[in-house]
C-alpha cells in the first residue's frame, strides 16, 4: 500500500508540474519500484518467505539444459512458474529477484519415474479377519483397486515431499500403497502447498500376492490378470452396445473394478508394472503378448539377464535405484578395496576343498562370488547404456537416504553421467509424460530446476536450491 501510494503520488506531481514525456516517466517510476522491493524479493534466504515477485533470474551460472547441451555462464530468467529465457546473453527483467550463480549449477529438476512421495502409508492389520471363500474374496482384500485414484491420497505435509526435495527432485510419479492392483498413478509435483498436476496415468501392477486370499502366488496373479482384462473386455462392448442404441436393452451392470479397465483395454492407458526379478520381467512381457495392452516396465532387477527380451518388447523402462545389501564382511570394507578385489580375484565356480586346511580358500571364493552377484545389479545401468537401452530411474521401495549414495556406486561402475542426468530428467519425463513441459531447461518449460553446488552427482555434491513450479525453497543453510 505504502509503495502504491508513493508512486501514484509522484506520478501525479511529475504529470502536473513537470510535464516529463511518458517513456521516460516509465523509467523513472521502475527505478522507484526497484528502490522500494523489499530485500526478500530480491534474494529469498528461506523456504519461509513468501515471495514478492514471481519472476526469478539465476545469473553467471553453469546450465545443463539437458545431457550433452552445456552453457558454462549463463542465466535462466523464471516468471510466474515457467522458464521465460536461457543463454549467455539474457536480459534481466526489472522486476526479477536475483540469484547469484557464480558457484552453481542447474539442470532441471529430477523427476522419479515410480514413486510413494508424499503418500502416507496405511497402518495395515496384522490379523486380517477369516473370509467365507479364500478362493473368492472380495476385491479389496485381494488387493484389487484399480479404480483408485493416487491423486485423492496426495499429502504435501508428508515427510517425504520435502525429503525427495532435498535430493533435487520436483516431480514425481506417484502411485497407491497397496496389493496386485492398488490404483491409477499420476505426476505430483512436490510442492508445499499443492502436488496436483496432471490427470491420472498409467494403472498399477506389481507381484504382490493377497495375504491367506486368492490370488497369493504369481501365477495366480498372471491368471487373474487375464481374467479381469478379459471380463473387461466383454463388459465394455456391451456397455458401448447400450449406449449406442439402448431401446429395449437392460441396463448394464455397472462395477468399478472392471470399468477402471477400459482405458487400458481401448489401449487409452497403459499398464505399469513393477518386477522384482529376471522371471517376473519374462513374466510382465508374456502378459502383453498375451492380452495386448499397453506397457511399461518398472524396476527390473535382475535385467541383466533380460537384456535381449527387453530390447525385443520395446516398452518404456525405469530402471530401480536399489541394489541388494551388502554382506555384512563387505560393510566393513571400503568400496575401492571391493573394486581391487574384484579385479584382483578371479572367482573360481567348481573349487572344491579338501580339508578343513582349505577353507580360507573356500571363504575367499565366496566373496568374490558374492562381489561379482552384487556387481551385477550395481553395473546394469551401465549395461543398459552401452547396449543402447533408453532408462529412467525410480526409487520406488527404496529409503530416500539410499538413493545418491546407490547412483554414484552406479556411476562409479561405468554408467556415464549423463545418462544418468537423462534417466532422471529427460527420460523419466518422457516415460511419465511430460516430456513436453519437464526435464529440460528450456523456453517454455515450467520452473522445475534443481541447483547445486559441487559437481554433478559426486559426493561433494549440495543441493542448494530447487524450484517447483517456479516456487524456490532454499537448503543453502540447512
């Protein structure tokens, strides 16, 4: 009020005894604005402080627009939740708050391919009561909900949200907590206030058997998925014979289990499946063929032994951040010791001891069998890469507190990093959607970016500074 008053005032006398020509009275009145921007609209120090503007300008700083695309000093100029102008030589709007990039970079912000950020997990009984028919129960204690939507259990308080920040991630695809089936996903942004973004995506499956019910076990899950595929199927086409022409018909059934399968039979939606292991990839890819539906595949564990079928299926993939837990004589070893023992060692799989004389050979062998086991899902990034497999990445299951250290361990076995940037940022938009607005820093992109300092995914590593939306939340002093 104070400032509104003051430039009208000024505006009145200058139009009244000064008579000033009115490009220059529009110079003038900006520098009094610029004057009169309280200091938090100029530099927000906290997450806290609401800001003035909605125009941001980060300047002098090093921009990875996305993989292999590089400005060593440029500036990213930010308004109202969307990338107004990158590059070397950019303009700075009058009314921009500024940040200093001297000592930072930005990418845009990560995206997590398959994800439960910011929603809360439900307590589950640990007595479930007895059913009439454990080969029929109902739907929910089957762990079949397709019909839910994500978007109606997104929490921004939760815990995670702000966790999943800290790492530099600003969008996530999320889905239900849940069984076989527990919902349809969707792309939250992790937002304080609102994580609502887009529609509803892809309907969610994982090999998870129903406790003590039908169906428990995986080929009972494969079978029940082509049952509710197939019953979908037949109840679609006579609800659209019905309203087609529904003179002297009865009036279809209507159930919410099969009828959240009708996009994913109109081939609208798509089906992505987590899997845990090489079989339950063969196991995702059989299904397609089988029934026809779209898919992608999430997870893949074990892919290493998959490599041909996956290249074969040509599905959207995202590959899982976590790996298995280290042996405990592996924990009190550093991992650069692992690495000369791997390349010292050779593992010998038909040693046989002996006597008991032997057996520190036997335990030696073990290791090493147990170190090339791991090395194997540590390097299948890597594998991925040079057998051309386009990836992205989620941490689905995973503690946000093993994500980075995992993806250096990644990085440090070949992966390059800028597939891992691309797995993160442009490749995970792309499975989830959005390529056409996130995953780069682009005119036109919305205001996802992610700045830090120290190099990119090493252990110096900070996140300082994310924007979601165009909204900044600052870690620098946390």
């Amino acid at each position: 009020m104070v400032c509104r008053s003051l430039k009208q005032n000024i505006y009145n006398m200058i139009q009244q005894k000064y008579f000033l020509a009115p490009g220059l009275l529009s110079v003038i009145l900006a520098g009094l604005l610029v004057a009169t921007v309280p200091p938090a609209a100029q530099a927000q120090s906290g997450s806290d402080i609401p800001s003035v503007t909605g125009a941001w300008a980060i300047q002098n700083a090093r921009i990875i627009q996305e993989p292999g695309q590089v400005i060593e000093r440029g500036t990213v100029v930010v308004r109202d939740g969307v990338i107004e102008s990158v590059g070397r030589n950019v303009s700075i709007p009058w009314d921009a708050a500024i940040i200093e990039g001297d000592s930072l970079t930005v990418v845009a912000g990560f995206i997590d391919a398959l994800s439960n950020a910011g929603i809360p997990e439900p307590k589950r009984p640990d007595n479930l009561p007895p059913v009439p028919d454990r080969s029929n129960p109902t739907p929910e204690r089957a762990g079949i909900q397709p019909q839910v939507d994500v978007r109606d259990h997104l929490d921004p308080s939760d815990k995670s949200v702000d966790a999943y920040r800290k790492l530099g991630f600003t969008a996530a695809h999320v889905v239900p907590h849940g069984g076989m089936l527990p919902g349809t996903g969707a792309v939250a942004l992790l937002h304080n206030e609102s994580m609502r973004f887009g529609g509803p995506t892809d309907l969610f499956l994982e090999f998870e058997g129903a406790r003590g019910v039908y169906p428990g076990t995986p080929m009972a899950i494969m079978a029940k998925v082509r049952q509710l595929y197939r019953e979908s199927e037949r109840r679609r086409a006579v609800e659209e014979l019905y309203t087609d022409n529904p003179t002297g018909l009865t009036r279809p059934p209507q159930d919410p289990v099969h009828e959240a399968f009708f996009p994913v039979t109109r081939h609208e939606q798509a089906v992505l499946v987590f899997t845990d292991n090489a079989l339950e990839i063969h196991r995702s890819i059989d299904l397609q063929h089988t029934l026809g539906f779209r898919m992608k595949l999430a997870g893949l564990s074990g892919g290493f032994d998959a490599v041909p079928v996956l290249r074969d299926a040509g599905v959207p993939l995202a590959v899982t951040l976590a790996l298995p837990e280290k042996a405990d004589w592996m924990k009190e070893i550093k991992d650069d010791s692992l690495a000369t023992m791997l390349e010292t060692f050779e593992m010998d799989p038909d040693l046989r001891t002996a006597t008991f004389r032997d057996i520190e050979a036997e335990r030696r062998n073990l290791e090493i069998r147990q170190l090339h086991s791991r090395q194997q899902y540590v390097g299948m990034p890597a594998l991925f890469e040079r057998e051309g497999l386009t990836f992205a990445f989620t941490t689905y299951g995973m503690k946000t507190e093993e994500v980075m250290p995992n993806l250096r361990a990644m990085i440090h076995s070949g992966l390059s990093a800028d597939a891992a940037l691309a797995a993160l940022t442009v490749h995970a938009a792309t499975f989830v959607g959005v390529g056409a607005t996130q995953g780069r820093v682009a005119e036109g992109y919305m205001a996802n970016l992610t700045l830090v300092k120290g190099e990119l995914f090493s252990e110096d590593m900070k996140v300082v500074r994310v924007f979601v939306d165009g909204t900044p939340v600052n870690y620098e002093k946390q």
